[in-house]
C-alpha cells in the first residue's frame, strides 16, 4: 500500500495551528502518510527574509502563528504548483476569496487518486443559489472534497487546549483517513457523512452571533441570549434541511460545527463584538467595522444579507423571523428590540 | 364549559415570578380560566406581618421578589387544603423535598379532572432507578402531571427579558392548556410530549456545569468549555434514551429545557461558579459550598454521585465519561485536569 502524500493551501493563522497538527501526525501513523508536509506558503518577506525560509529553519510561521513550534517535517513551498505535485491528500485553508485562482493553477498536477478536505470557512449564497467551497474544489479539481469545522479558535488549537472539530465526509474510509490525520489527544475528531452541514453551520451562525451581540448589548441576561443562540441554531438546521433536504442530518447540530461552535462563536468573537457595540452605541455599522475590525467587512451582517436576498427571492423570509430581524436592524435601520419582539 | 380554576403550589422566587404570568395570562383568557388564581403560600412574618396579608394587600412577594408587582387576581392562601380545594390546574412550584407532604395534605380536595404541572427541578435518583416529580404528584394524587422547565433565572423572567420555555405533556389537549396560561410575548412556551426528558435536563444539566466550571476555573478558554456543553448535552440525550427508551425524544435537546437551558447554567450559575472556585483553589468542595452558598449543598455535585451510584450499579459508568470524570473530580481527588484528558 503505498503512503498518503499530503499537502496544505494555505498558511495563515489557522493553516498554521493546523500544519502543526498534520505534521505530527504524519509521523504518528508512518503505515499511513508520508512523513514530510507540504505546505503552500504565500510568500512575504519578514524583515527582508522569505516567510518560507523562515518556517524551515525557525519551524515558526513568525508572522501568523508566533510563538508556536512547527515540526520540522512541514515544509514551506511558495510555489503552488510544486506544493501540490503528486499529492493524495490536499488541505484547503485560504482565505475563501482565493479558492478559484488557486485551484485553477493547482489543475492537472495531483495525484489521480487525490481527495481534498476544505476547512474554508462559509460559502457564497446569491439570489439563485447556494455554492459550498467544497463544491467548488470539486467541480475544478475533479477530486471528491470533505470539510472541516468546530468550535476552533486557532489560538487555542495551537496552544493544544482541549477541543472538537467535525469532518463531513460522504465517503467513510476517506473519513477515517482524515480522522487519522487531523485527531490528537487535544483535538477530537468526529466524522460524519454530512459535509453540507458542516459548512452550512460555519457561515450561518454568524448571523446568530450578531443577534446574540444584540442582547447583549441592550443588556438582556443570559436567558433571552440562550433562547436566541437556541432559535439560531433551528434556523440553521431548518435552512439547511428546506434547501439540502435529507443531505443535512439533524445531527449535524449536535456536533462540534454545529452547537458547539455557535456557543464560542456568540460568547466570544467580533460578530457578536461588533452586535454589542451597535446596540450600545447606535453608530452606524460600516463606522463600528472601521472602528473595531479596521474597516474589514464583518461576516455575520454580509451573510445576513445574502441569506435574506436568497430567501426573500424565494419568499420564505418570515420563515426565519432572527435570520430576517438581524437583516433589518442592520440594513433597514429596525429598532434593535426588535431581536426579541420579533423572532 | 366550564372555566379551568387555577391554583399555585408554591411562592419562593420562582413561584412569584410565575404567579405574575399566571395571574396575567386567567385575565387575557378569561374564556379557559377563572379570573382569580389562588397561590398557597408557607407563611412566614415579615415585620411582624403575615406574608399572605401583604401579598394580598401590597401584592408583592417582598421575601421572594421584591420589587415586583403580581397581579390583583393572585389570592395568597397560608392553608393548602384551602388553596386548592376545587382546583382544576395546579402548578407545582415547591422545594423538591416538600413535594410529598404537600400532596398528602392535597389529596381528595382537588376536582376530580384536575390535572398538574411540576415546575420543581430535577428527579429522584438511586442506585436502584429514578422518580420523576411529576411520577409522584401522579401516583399520590391520581391525577396527568405535565413538567416546564427552560433557561428560565427567575428575576429575569419578572423583569420581563425575554426567554422561552418548555412543556413537555403526553395530553395535547392538556399542552394547549398549560399553552394558554404560561405564554406571553416575552416568556414563549413550546409544548412537546416528552415530558420525562423535560425534567431530566433540569437535573443532569448542573453535572455539565461543575465540569464547565473546572474548564473555566483552570483558564481553558472558549474552544474547551464549547466541548464540555456539547458532550455534556450528548450524555444527557444518552441517559435519557438509555434508561427512557423512545419516551425521549432527540428533539427535546434542542428546545429550552435542553440546550438553551444548558447553556445558561454554563455561562452563570452556581454549580459553574463552585467548580471554577474548586480548580483555582483547591480547597475542598465542603469548605466552597460553605463559603459560596453558606453551606448549603451544590445541586451539580449530589447529581453527580446520584448519576454516578445509578451507573455503577449497572456497571454503565464507562458509557458516560464526562458525568463520571467530574464525580471523580469531585469524590475520589481526580486531578481537576482530567475534565479534558478523561472525557
């Protein structure tokens, strides 16, 4: 039986908590991977040295994950093309605005048997439809593409405090495969065949966390943000089912990337941030993003309002009274009690 | 058709609190209920005055929740016969260990098509099996005994913040009833028919919190204590539909009884707060309930060992690492950091 080959795409603060993961773990189960990683860096320069000369003789991604040992059997390769070569086993961790260009370039040089795992983070909702990155890794690459996602803030992950993450993966010997490669004694994995779940979650609960930053905001206690993290997480599983049907399992929201990341991602993290200090403040949205996120673009009010353009086109927006109050209080200036009175 | 006559058992902090619903809600349906709601109430001084007599004259409960109104319509009754003689609807609301008494003094006074719901957390559990509350108001008094429960903190619910919770009845008829008298635009009632896991989330929801506590107490961060709710609502969902068979319902988790509920009990709460205190101090259990809770006993703790006998009785402990970690915590000086190795 010949050795897994594996690659990463991608280097940022998570493809590096993750990298030190697979590294050791290549090497925990020699009988199945190769033991050297390879990991696409994109390349910068630290203090006019290349970030990738760095990771291989530091061992340190100094720019995205300081302070963390990686082992020295991840190699940094700036090339995509030469990262992926030959590769079985490819990790997807960029930013989700550069799958395409990246796939395309990584087109024709894996191994014909190869499999992906995406632990990109959302997916595109339009008017017309839905597009899961794993679907898109797929249709360019040809290859069959699980995901990835839980309750993991990749600090926490790389400083090996305990937690779970989910794979969805429709193929079960593939699943333990990236079971064998991703779970340690601090990082549980549990591998489900619903990888539409997985990735559903990951991009509704946003929206959730900016209702939840809601009530906190306006001061409400922590039964009206339980009930709202509660009704989040059946908006997502009703989402999920009308428009995936029987592909989304109702236990997929039992799960790492289902419950458990909702709770961690309404008690900490800057959607729910950015919810408190709107109702707190009455700023204006795009004046607190600038404020609190440097003007980057907040997750949680963009996917609310691709939700509602997918649902109203459709005319199911009253099915999801806190999907739809969360869009009205950012977009069309609704009082924030509302995220109560209506949902 | 007659009109439905309701009494409460009970007048503590969270029997006001639902007196003041209750009261309310017999006067918007004044075509189910009869308008006057009587509430036995233990009588106690108060500045040298009954506390019946200022609940009547003052209506206020100024021992329990002081500085909320109840309404006119809710009579308190220092005698139980009296307080709910004829009685069609009875809401218990009591201290646990009162139940029985209480219902012995009860029987052959109620309507003889009265039915009851029971507000009182937790159930009995021995090595040999378990007892509801709401087996006991049936097997004494012979009469259906629905269950509530939800994230319900009770000054919350007095002061109106919004927050939903459950009834779990087997009599849909009955459900539309107990409907009727809780519902309120900010306190929202989801009727289902598992009325035995209702009751069963109440209890082994403060075992999740003690080990959610250590998490927190041994500065863990949100990653960790995500994953110690979610296996805590798992080996819950697992007790219940081990030991109940298919008379809990899947479903039941995911209302306010059971995640919401959870999640609240986590993030405040005095069995969380004990067993943070417990991993940052180290002092013995006995000596933080003395300082924290003046002694009186931590529910999480005795629900673990009550869990924990129950199990091992049936040599089952195994099956529930998480319940059987924070009991060994708690009994037998595991190391507080076996909440993430052992689970």
């Amino acid at each position: 039986m010949s050795l897994e080959k594996v690659c990463i795409i991608g280097s940022g603060n998570w493809g590096s908590a993750i990298a030190k993961i697979v590294g050791t773990n290549t090497q925990v189960h020699s009988q199945k991977f190769e033991r050297t990683v390879r990991q696409w860096v994109f390349q910068e320069k630290i203090d006019g040295q290349n970030l990738t000369d760095i990771i291989n003789t530091q061992h340190e991604n100094v720019k995205y994950l300081k302070g963390v040992q990686l082992p020295e059997n991840v190699v940094a390769i700036p090339d995509v093309v030469e990262a992926c070569k030959g590769a079985t086993l490819v990790v997807f961790v960029v930013p989700h605005q550069f799958v395409r260009g990246v796939c395309e370039q990584m087109k024709g040089h894996l191994a014909p048997n190869a499999r992906a795992i995406s632990l990109i983070k959302g997916l595109e909702i339009t008017p017309t439809g839905t597009r899961l990155f794993s679907e898109e890794i797929e249709r360019i690459l040809s290859i069959p593409c699980a995901a990835l996602s839980g309750a993991n803030i990749a600090d926490e992950v790389a400083r090996e405090k305990f937690c779970e993450s989910t794979v969805g993966c429709q193929n079960l010997n593939d699943g333990k495969l990236w079971h064998s490669l991703f779970d340690t004694s601090y990082f549980r994995i549990n591998v489900i065949e619903d990888h539409v779940g997985v990735q559903l979650c990951g991009a509704l609960k946003n929206i959730v966390a900016v209702g939840a930053g809601f009530s906190d905001g306006l001061g409400y206690g922590s039964n009206t943000k339980a009930a709202i993290i509660r009704r989040g997480l059946m908006e997502m599983r009703k989402f999920g089912q009308m428009f995936f049907g029987d592909m989304v399992q109702t236990e997929t929201f039992f799960e790492s990337c289902g419950v458990a990341d909702l709770i961690t991602t309404c008690s900490g993290g800057r959607n729910r941030k950015v919810g408190e200090a709107y109702a707190k403040t009455g700023k204006p949205m795009d004046v607190l993003e600038k404020e609190l996120l440097n003007g980057q673009k907040l997750q949680g009010t963009l996917t609310a309002q691709e939700v509602y353009e997918f649902l109203s086109h459709r005319k199911l927006e009253n099915e999801f009274p806190l999907f739809l109050t969360v869009y009205r209080i950012v977009y069309e200036n609704a009082p924030v009690g509302s995220i109560v009175r209506d949902i």
